[in-house]
C-alpha cells in the first residue's frame, strides 16, 4: 500500500467508527528482518535489551562516538520496517559527537510482544527511562508516527530537547488527509471527531506538546503528502514555547535525503544553541542587546510587557 492510499484508509477507519484494536493492524506494519546495521556505514554498536513496564523485551541498538559523548540521541521510529531503517540517521549525530540509541516497539524487529499503539508507548517509556539512567543529556527525535509517540511522552520525562519532524496528529489525520488530497473534504471534522472519540487520548497530539516545556523544533515540509503540513503546523502553534520550526522540502520526511549536509547542520546548529554551544562573549555584549531592543520595542509604540518572550 502506498503512503497515499494509506493515509486514506486511516482516514477512512477514522470515520467509520474503528477503534484504536482495529486501527493497530492498519497503522503499525513491522518486520523481522533488518535491511541495514551500523556496520555497513562503519559504525561499531553494541546490543541491548530492555524491559517494559507489561513485560515486553525491547531491543535497542547504541552507537557511541569517538571521544567524550555531548550525550544521548533516541531516535523514536515510524510506523513501519524497524530500528534497521533508521541506520541513515548515524552519519548526522554520531559524527557530531552524539551517541545515537535505536530501538524496535514491541513486535518489530527482534523485540517481543504485539505491534499495537499502547505497546509502542510502554517499550518507548522504557528506553527513555534507560538512557536517563546512562547519561543527564537526553534528545528526543520523533519521526512520522514517532512524533506522536514523543509528544506524548515528553511532559513526563525531563528531555533536554524534543524534535518532531513530519509531525502526525491521529486526532487530526482523517481531516488533514481529505483536505489535502481534496476527497470530500466536508466530512473530514466528523472523522475526527470519530478519531478523538473512539481512540485513547494519549494520541492527541496538541494537547501533549501544550505540556511539553522542554525546547522543541519541528521539521515539516508544505509537500508532506503523508503528514499534511497544515496538520503539522496547528501542532507547533498548540506547543509550548520555547520551539522553533524548520521548514524543509520534498515529501514526508524526505530533507535528510535531498540536503543531507544542509539537514545535519540545520539541527547539530539548533542542538547547540539550546546546549549553549559557543556563546557569544564580547565583554558588556548582553546589556548592548538588551538596549538596542528595548529602543526597538519603543519605537514600535510598545512597552516590554506587550512583547512576549521578554
């Protein structure tokens, strides 16, 4: 099934009426076999395995970088394939001084239990608990499904930053895919209504980012055929600051293949700048700023407190 038609038929289930038991086999596709390991891209890892809270093994991967680790990255997967399909990810982070932990749901790859959506929750939870015992820097980086699975989690844990990239919002997805593929877009707010109705609550997305106070940058393209943009974006309005966003192109979560070295800069530049990465020190620096933009704000006719963020 292409990603096309596979939005629609979560769009469609949406709104007749399926429920989160009947919407696991349509949403969650994993598999067995891996298609890549680190080590075809030159990367040593070790293998591990942890337990979540209703019994289920989860496998994960760790890639550690050469020298002193500036911490740890989870990369929270998608909806299909396994932790294989997110090798390309290790050039982008474990160069840069990172170590990337990836991990399989239960029933992906060599991880036990059933592929449902409250089973990927729990295994997740137990893998972010793992590597806050490891290290005190933690990033999360959520990708198409994974971002729902992160944006749920993040209010409980204390993440250092969050990434949501080709962000989905279940709540949202039967109007966001009928809107944009204009397949009768006037029933799209019922079928959410359906979703939000007869779905946990944990898969609404707004309400979760809206709690996360954690940095967060979002990374969305206007030509996401699967995560429409327009869905992406209420998200990152109903999140709390502080967030960013970073607006790509191509299709869903295509950047890191079309500008590779444009995409690793992108986010290794945000990633310092919320670590505090080379800060900038010329003596006095911080109360020049602090002038010049008052002056500014005055010069608009406003006062600080009409500003946000000051």
């Amino acid at each position: 099934m292409n990603r096309v038609r596979f939005g629609l038929t979560i769009a469609a289930l949406a709104i007749s009426g399926c429920g989160t038991g009947v919407l696991d086999p349509f949403i969650l596709k994993p598999s067995a076999t891996y298609k890549y390991l680190p080590t075809e891209l030159g990367y040593a890892y070790t293998e591990h395995t942890v337990t979540s809270s209703l019994g289920e093994m989860v496998s994960l991967w760790r890639i550690k970088p050469t020298g002193t680790s500036r911490g740890i990255i989870i990369i929270i997967p998608g909806n299909d394939a396994n932790m294989g399909r997110y090798v390309v990810t290790l050039p982008f982070f474990v160069d840069k001084g990172w170590e990337v932990i990836l991990f399989d749901y239960p029933g992906y790859g060599t991880s036990t239990g059933e592929a449902t959506l409250p089973n990927i929750l729990d295994g997740t939870r137990a893998v972010v608990e793992y590597a806050l015992d490891e290290d005190d820097v933690v990033i999360g980086i959520g990708v198409s499904l994974g971002t729902a699975v992160l944006g749920r989690i993040a209010p409980d844990y204390p993440f250092t930053a969050c990434i949501f990239e080709s962000t989905m919002n279940l709540h949202e997805t039967a109007s966001s895919f009928l809107e944009y593929h204009k397949v009768l877009p006037e029933i799209g707010d019922f079928g959410d209504l359906a979703a939000a109705a007869l779905t946990s609550p944990d898969w609404d997305l707004r309400k979760w980012v809206a709690e996360a106070r954690m940095p967060k940058l979002f990374i969305h393209s206007p030509d996401d055929s699967v995560t429409p943009f327009a869905m992406g974006f209420r998200v990152f309005e109903a999140a709390a600051k502080p967030k960013h966003m970073f607006v790509t192109q191509g299709d869903h979560a295509f950047q890191l293949f079309i500008d590779p070295t444009l995409y690793r800069s992108t986010v290794n530049g945000w990633l310092d700048g919320i670590l505090r990465v080379d800060p900038i020190t010329i003596p006095g620096f911080e109360d020049f700023l602090r002038t010049d933009l008052l002056a500014n704000i005055a010069a608009y006719g406003l006062s600080p407190d009409q500003v946000n963020g000051l």
